[in-house]
C-alpha cells in the first residue's frame, strides 16, 4: 500500500466512523472508572487524544460529531440503555454479576447507537462494534456483542 493510499484511507469517512466510535468507548468506560460526566470526558478525549501519536503511528482523528453524539447520547440515556442491555442478556448468562465494565461500554455505546442513529445502517454499527470488541477480546466476548447487538435491532424492526 502507497503511502497516499494510507493516508486517504485514515480520511475516508468509514474510518472516521469507526475511530469515532473506538474512541465513543474508550471514554464512556473512562466515565464509568473515573465517575466523570459526558462533556467532561469530551473536552479531555478530544484535547489528549484524538489524532495523537503512539509509538510512530497516529491515530485517525474521529469524526468529532459522531464521537460526541454517542457520548453525550449514552450520558443521558445511561440507565434507559443499562436496562435495555441487561433485559437482553437475559437468564442464561445470569445477571448475578455484572458485565465487564469495558464490555459494558462497548454495549452501551453499539445500543445507543441503534436506537437513535438513524443515518447508519444496523448492520454496519453493530459489525464496527463486533470488531472493537475483537480489538480488546480473544474470547467470545465478540459473541456475546454481536448476539445482544442483533437481538437489539431486531426488536426494532
């Protein structure tokens, strides 16, 4: 690959989606660790990380406006969205503890997402958040994303 391909594919607006939604995660976990408000997580996402170098490789900057809806949107709907996840993950995996809390975002954020973006396509959130998941997981952590994520959509249908 050509040093202008590289460089138009981290300007397509795919992969400004998807660091979007990467970088969704990563601050709504930083939210739920550091007990911190949506706006707040924002400003310090957006001003420390977004497009920073590591390692000689920079990230692709987000599509600012996407991070920040699924954010802002998962702040305000945290506990509407916590049922919605815990009411599909049903019996057979026993809600007696909770998800990982890096999981958990990755659920939030893919079921905000469904329920009220409605410039995307299901399939195309629910495959960029099955390939987080792979990103952070070895296991069947994907799984598990992929089933709650799709039974998410369909009931929207």
């Amino acid at each position: 690959m050509t040093t202008d391909t590289a460089l138009k594919q981290t300007k397509s607006p795919k992969a400004k989606a998807i660091a979007a939604r990467l970088s969704a995660v990563q601050a709504v976990y930083q939210m739920h660790m550091n007990e911190q408000k949506a706006q707040s997580a924002i400003e310090e996402y957006l001003s420390l990380r977004a497009g920073m170098d590591v390692d000689g490789e920079t990230f692709i900057e987000p599509n600012g406006a996407l991070f920040q809806n699924i954010v802002e949107g998962v702040g305000e709907k945290h506990g509407d969205l916590q049922q919605t996840i815990i009411s599909l993950l049903g019996t057979k995996e026993g809600r007696k503890k909770p998800v990982e809390p890096l999981l958990n975002a990755i659920l939030l954020c893919g079921a905000y997402e469904l329920l009220f973006n409605d410039k995307t396509d299901n399939p195309i959130i629910i495959n960029d958040y099955i390939e987080i998941s792979k990103g952070f997981y070895e296991g069947r952590e994907k799984d598990m994303v992929n089933a709650i994520l799709d039974k998410l959509s369909k009931t929207m249908t």
